[in-house]
C-alpha cells in the first residue's frame, strides 16, 4: 500500500538545517542527487536525508502491514473459495511488501526492532486510510480498486526515488500491486452488474472510501512542508495535489463505466485543464485520523500489540530452536 | 592439499541504482584479499562500482530435490497476477 508522509510526533521533526555537516560533501551530495543519480547505503549522505528516509520508509512498512488488517477482516466471509483464495493471496502480498520495506528501512542504520516498537509504542506513524472500517464485502473491492490504485499512483514514481533500496523495493511492489488493484476492480464490477441490492453496497463502499483515498494522498501542498526539501533530494517525484488530481482524473471514468456515481457534488470536467474539478476533502477529519481518531484506530493498535505478544513465544521458541542445533552441530 | 584458500561467491553492482548481482567467485585468504582478487578477476572491463565477498561456506542453499515442493505450486495460483482479472478494454489506467 503506501506512506503518506505525515510528520510524527512533534513539528521539531522537519528536517533540520544541515549547518554541521562538510558543505563540500553535501554540495557534492545534492548534485548527484539532482542529477538522478542512486545513492547507496555506504555512500555518504546528509542525516536529515537519513533522517527523513527512515520516516518514511517505516511509515510506508507500517501501512503494509496494518493494511493487512481491515482485508484480513474479511478472509473468513469471502462470498466463495475464488474470492477467498485471492484475497490471501493479496493480503500475504501486503506481509512481503512490508517486509521488503522493511529491509530498506534497515540499510539505514535503523533495525526491525526499534521501528517495531515505535508503531506500538504509537510514535510511528501509517496512512490514515487503515484506521476506517471494512463494513461489507463491497469494501474489500472498493479498497482493492480506490486504496491500491492510489497506492500504485504513489509508489510508480517512486520506482525513480534517489535511495537505491527503497527504488528496487518499489520495483518490487509494483509489479505486485497491478493484480490488487484489478481483483478489486473486478470485483466491484461483479457488484455493480449484480442486484439492485448488490449494486446499492457498491456505492455504499464508494460512498465511504472515495473521500478517506483522496486523503491518502496527504494534506494540501500549502499544508505540505516537507514535501519542498523530499522533492528536491528525489525521495518524493510529485506533490500530494498533482497526484491526487491524476487519480480523480483516472478514477471517475472508471466508475462511471460501471454505473456508480462519486460521492463529490462539486466534480465537474474542465476541459480548460484537461481535468476534473473536485471539492475539497474535509481536512479536519484526515488530521484528527493523523492524531489517532480514526473511526477503528485503537482496534488496530490493540490487534497489531497483541500479535506481537502472542508471537513471543514463536520467537522465543524459534531462537531457543536455532541455538540447541547449534550447540548439537559443535558437539 | 593443505593450506588451500576459503573460496569466496562474489557480487558487483553494476551502477548505482542496481542491486548486487552474483557473478561467480574467488579463493583467498581473507575478506580483504578476496575484495582486491575479485576487483582483479571480475571488474577489468568497468562491470561495476562496488563488490561484495561472501564466504561461500556462509551460503545456506535449498535442496534441488525440494524445487517441487518449494516452487511448484505457485503454479495453479494464476490468480497472484494481473492478467487473470478481466477488466473491458474501455476501462483505462488499471
């Protein structure tokens, strides 16, 4: 799924100026840099590029795997074994997408532990699009279609983002998300050519997921300050309002060939622009699911702390595992 | 024969960008040395920009008898990619 880039925890944790450092490797830095070079974990780099990146990718890692939950809700209720068997498959994706992130994470100096305990700790952020409920069946749909494909808008660009194993781990992704957005799609598309009743959940899960995946997008570019210093060192390809207007502008024809209808009384083709006009997302409500009052929020913390402590005695065992065959093989 | 080098697997990335990409390896006597016999044997003709030596004894490899079990039934799960969902050709940017 995807990162949002929100800042966490206190406004003091923009990036800092860079005074300290050798300007001679920083200006050396930025030019590789703005000249779409890859940087590489031994090559050097500014701490607030670290900094940011560790944010970032972590929060991006979190969203997968707490992405995990609001689908794995509906793992047991599948309509029929087609459907349950690609909804595992999409949700173990969401497992390796998190992992990959992860490692990334981990080339810079961080480890799983540490940002482990930061998202239970609640210091670490995720996007906010995790924290609203999975009500009906058509959500698992409409969240393949709305969610991915805002997803997939993000992480495309991102293939081209200047960390090297954040790029690759993109790569990966990518090429992955494809089939989550499809099976979600098609899967809307078998609601909305069903019953009347069939077709009133669709747009009742469009209905509800439209606003909160426009909002995964971030906030406003003028409510955006880190994305001026993310753009110019390539961590981030476009601004949060170019890309939520690219997915307005792909999204609604795709409803409309199914006969849903966006919930946005203020959408309207601009032929001026070449795009749609659209209303603006209630900004209040996305910074309060920032802060944690997202409708389900407490439910995912407490789901995510409780597979860690049930999981201890895996770990424990797996550890304890490893070292008496260790032990036997030096015997 | 007594005495003979540890061998080494070695990786190059061919530019930044790149991941490590394993290219074959190299007897040596230790991590240092094997970087340098390696920059000799493997990157004359500018392959790469950074080389990686891993001792191949360090190596914990699947069992070629297992390649059934491990891989094959990925095989009738068609379903993990795009091209399974139908989607109509006016349907665009999916």
């Amino acid at each position: 799924m995807y990162v949002q880039d929100v800042k966490q925890g206190a406004t003091n944790d923009r990036p800092k100026p860079m005074a300290v450092e050798d300007p001679s490797r920083l200006a050396a830095f930025e030019a590789r840099v703005a000249a779409d070079e890859f940087i590489e974990p031994k090559d050097w780099m500014p701490e607030a590029y670290r900094k940011t990146l560790v944010r970032q990718i972590s929060q991006h890692a979190h969203s997968e795997i707490v992405g995990m939950l609001p689908e794995g809700n509906w793992i047991s209720r599948a309509p029929s074994l087609r459907r349950k068997a690609i909804l595992l498959a999409k949700v173990q994706d969401e497992a390796g997408h998190g992992l990959y992130l992860y490692c990334a994470a981990e080339t810079l100096g961080t480890s799983r532990d540490e940002m482990t305990a930061a998202l239970l700790a609640g210091k670490a952020k995720y996007s906010t699009i995790f924290n609203y409920p999975t009500l009906t069946w058509a959500d698992i749909g409409t969240i393949g279609w709305l969610v991915d494909g805002a997803a997939i808008m993000n992480q495309v660009p991102l293939q081209r983002t200047s960390y090297g194993p954040y790029a690759r781990a993109m790569v990966r992704v990518c090429k992955e998300e494809s089939f989550h957005q499809r099976q979600g799609y098609e899967a809307v598309m078998a609601l909305a050519a069903g019953t009347a009743e069939q077709k009133a959940m669709a747009q009742d899960a469009l209905n509800r997921w439209w606003w909160p995946s426009l909002m995964m997008f971030g906030p406003p570019d003028d409510q955006s300050p880190n994305t001026a210093q993310s753009m110019r060192w390539r961590i981030k390809r476009d601004t949060n309002d170019e890309l939520r207007q690219k997915f307005v502008d792909v999204t609604v024809p795709q409803a409309e060939a199914i006969g849903l209808t966006i919930p946005d009384p203020d959408l309207v083709w601009n032929e001026e622009k070449g795009g749609y006009d659209f209303g603006t997302p209630d900004w209040d409500e996305f910074f309060a699911v920032v802060r944690g009052e997202g409708p389900v929020a407490m439910e995912r913390m407490e789901a995510r702390r409780k597979a860690w402590d049930d999981g201890a005695w895996v770990r424990d065992a797996a550890m304890a595992h490893a070292e008496k065959q260790s032990q036997r093989i030096a015997a | 024969m007594d005495g003979e080098f540890p061998l080494w697997e070695v990786f190059v990335r061919a530019k930044n960008g790149l991941a490590h990409r394993h290219v074959g390896s190299i007897h040596a006597a230790d991590a240092k040395m094997a970087i340098d016999g390696a920059r000799d044997v493997y990157t004359r003709r500018m392959e790469g920009v950074s080389l990686w030596v891993v001792p191949s004894a360090q190596i914990t490899a699947s069992d070629p008898g297992d390649a059934g079990k491990l891989f094959e039934p990925a095989a009738d799960k068609v379903y993990r990619h795009p091209t399974f969902y139908v989607v109509p050709d006016n349907i665009k940017h999916i």
